[in-house]
C-alpha cells in the first residue's frame, strides 16, 4: 500500500481521535475552542465534528450566540456523547466477582457482586457465575449486551503484558478458565484481561488518591500482598507479567510471608486468645466462638484495648519493611495501600512512617485508598475505557443514528 494512498486516511483518522479527545476532556465545545485545541482550520473542526456525530459519538447542542452578538448564525456546539456505549469492569476473585458497567465519561450505572459456590468452585461453574453477574449488572443498568463496547477483568493471579494467564504461578489455574475466550463467546466484545493490583494501580492514578502522580505503587493489602507499579505513568509487567510480585518476601527479614493485613489480623487476634491474653477482642467476638475478624482487631485498638494496639504496631512494622523494599528497588513517590481492608489501614499509618526513614534512604509518601473493595473493578473499567479510547474509530457506538 502505497503511502500517499494513505496519507489522506491517516491524517483523517488523526483528525477524528484529535477532536474526540479534546470533547472527552471539556464540555460543549464551540469549532473555535477546536481550533484553540487543535490547531485545525474552522472548516475541518466542523466536518470532524459531523462525521463524529454521524458515527454516534458526538451530539449537537442548540446553537449558541456568543456574547455581546445578535447578528449571524449562532455558534454550533457539541459534545461528547457518554451514552454512545458502555464498558464492564470486573474483579474477578477467588470468593466473588464483581462488575461495574459504567458509561463512557467512566461514570457508575451499576455495580453487582456474587460469591462462587464453595468449596472452589469449577471452572464451568465460575463462569456461570460470572455470566450472570453481568447480566444482572446490565439489567441493573438498564442496557443490552450490545451497548458494551469493551470489557476488562481483573484477576487474583499474575497477567502477562499480552492479557494472558501467566501459568505456573500461585492461583492461575483457577483464573486461566476462558475469561476471554469462553464466557463471553455470545458476545462481540473485545475483552481485556489484567493482574488485580494493576488494576488497581490504574484505578488511583485515574480518580483516586494517587491521581496525577507518575511514579506510584498500590498495595492490596487484604489477605495477600500484590502491588501494581507505574513509572514515569506506565504500567509495569516485567517480562512474563512478575513486575510487583511480592511472592518472594519470606526472605525479607521482619517479613517471612506474602501475608496481608486482614489475614495477620486475624491470626495474631486468634493467637492472643489462645494464649488467654486479657483484651476486648475476645467480647467483640462474642462467646461460643473463638474465631476473630480483622475487623475485631481494629474496632478493639480503636477503643484503646492495648493487646490490639499491640497487634496492629506489628502490622505496620511489618508493613513498613515490605514498603521500605518497594521505596528501595522501584522508588515511587507514593504508595497508595488499597482493598477491602483500606478503611482500617489509616491507623497503620503513624508506624509506617515513623519507621520507613530508618529503613530506606528513599521513603515514599505513604496513603489509603478510598475505592474500598471496589477499587480492582474501578481500575478495569479504566483499562477498558482506555481500549474503547483508543479503537474509538473501529468501534460502533451503540446509539449511532440509523
């Protein structure tokens, strides 16, 4: 193919993500606010804004003079058109899957989770009860599968930079089951696969706490340790996906395990009780039981019980060691500890950064998540919102006019 053959197509399709991009970003927009943004002439911002608007991407508002004019013909406006498709999010994990379908401006329109049959479920019986986990996210929202422009899922086990399984790793047996291939095969989406933490990298640098910041690492922190990594604003997967990993910190002294902050919790609760330690963890769990939640452990430090203040300085001693490892070798500027146990991990805090300084010459800020346990399924509609971002001219919006 020739290149003057194409130079024409090239330089259209250039012209269509350019202006489609700017709408994404602003409000309604004026063809002289396209041509401050893009430096196109007046007649070429208008006929990108039509054929965009043809192919269901962009809407005309009423017309609007500008002010101090009365004469002439008011000022033409558009705007990106968020209800042209709708992306999926999913978090697919060992216990549950949730999904988040949201419209294009990477707004909510539902979120429904499940839990998988126990004991681990089979794989036929995992992707049925994923299959209808978005079904009835979709019905939440009110839409057809053909709204869907893109899906992405977020799994507990190592992706590599391709979107696949990573196989020989710890739990992808469980996750290598035809995410993509098979539970969605009555479908026509694109769907894109990704680590958890990843995703959850992506989630805080899109709308969370690292928003903005180009060298971070999230933590999920929960019942494992997994990080995702972004550097320089790029996501991190090392050769076969093992970028973030931290399987190997039973060498890390003051560590020994992958173990996370809800599973320590628990554990060192449980030891306390078992060793008759008088603390008001043992009223929170109530009689009958000697089975002790993270949960117990926090609201019982909270409330001054020093057996639980006890337990979580040494979580956060621990803690602040595996981030003293990430300040050392990757040296973000910020760490951002995310999931489910991110609403109790702010009391950790005073710990960790008392003690990075003394353990690493290049201590990161260290913060909490606010996405609680929806913060993997909010990183996979980001992916997926990318994908459908950049495919925008290979993608059919959903309401394109007939």
């Amino acid at each position: 193919m020739s290149t003057t053959a194409t130079t024409p197509q090239v330089l259209r399709l250039a012209n269509l993500k350019a202006v489609l991009s700017v709408m994404r970003a602003n409000g309604a927009v004026t063809g002289t606010d396209l041509i401050a943004a893009t430096g196109l002439t007046r007649a070429t911002a208008i006929a990108v804004c039509d054929d965009l608007a043809a192919r269901g991407w962009v809407r005309e508002l009423p017309g609007e003079r500008l002010v101090g004019t009365t004469k002439g013909r008011p000022a033409r406006r558009f705007e990106f058109n968020p209800a042209a498709g709708c992306v999926l999010g999913m978090d697919v994990g060992m216990a549950t899957a949730t999904v988040l379908v949201a419209d294009l401006k990477g707004r909510t329109l539902a979120r429904v989770s499940e839990r998988f049959e126990k004991p681990p479920a089979s794989a036929a019986s995992r992707r049925a009860t994923i299959k209808q986990v978005v079904a009835s996210a979709l019905d939440e929202a009110g839409l057809p599968p053909s709204a869907v422009l893109a899906a992405a899922i977020g799994v507990s086990t190592v992706v590599d930079r391709h979107g696949k399984v990573a196989a020989g790793h710890e739990l992808s047996e469980h996750f290598d089951i035809g995410l993509q291939a098979e539970v969605f095969a009555d479908y026509d989406w694109p769907v894109l696969l990704e680590n958890d933490a990843n995703l959850a990298a992506l989630a805080e640098r899109w709308s969370g706490v690292g928003t903005g910041v180009d060298d971070l690492a999230v933590m999920l922190a929960g019942e494992r340790l997994g990080t995702g990594l972004i550097e320089s604003g790029r996501l991190l997967h090392g050769c076969n996906g093992g970028a973030g990993e931290v399987g190997t910190l039973e060498l890390v002294d003051g560590v020994g395990s992958q173990d996370g902050i809800a599973r320590l919790a628990r554990y060192w609760g449980n030891e306390a009780l078992a060793a008759d330690k008088p603390t008001l963890i043992r009223e929170l769990v109530g009689p009958g039981t000697s089975r002790v939640s993270a949960r117990f452990v926090f609201e019982a430090a909270a409330r001054g019980d020093e057996v639980a203040q006890g337990i979580l300085d040494r979580i956060g001693l621990r803690m602040a060691r595996v981030i003293a490892v990430l300040g050392t070798f990757f040296n973000p500027e910020l760490v951002v500890i995310g999931g489910a146990v991110a609403a109790s991990a702010s009391a950790l805090l005073p710990t960790i950064t008392r003690e990075l300084p003394r353990l690493t010459a290049t201590p990161p800020r260290v913060a909490v998540s606010e996405f609680g346990d929806v913060i993997v399924a909010a990183g996979a509609v980001r992916l997926a919102l990318d994908y459908v971002e950049e495919h925008a001219m290979e993608l059919a919006p959903a309401d394109a006019p007939a």
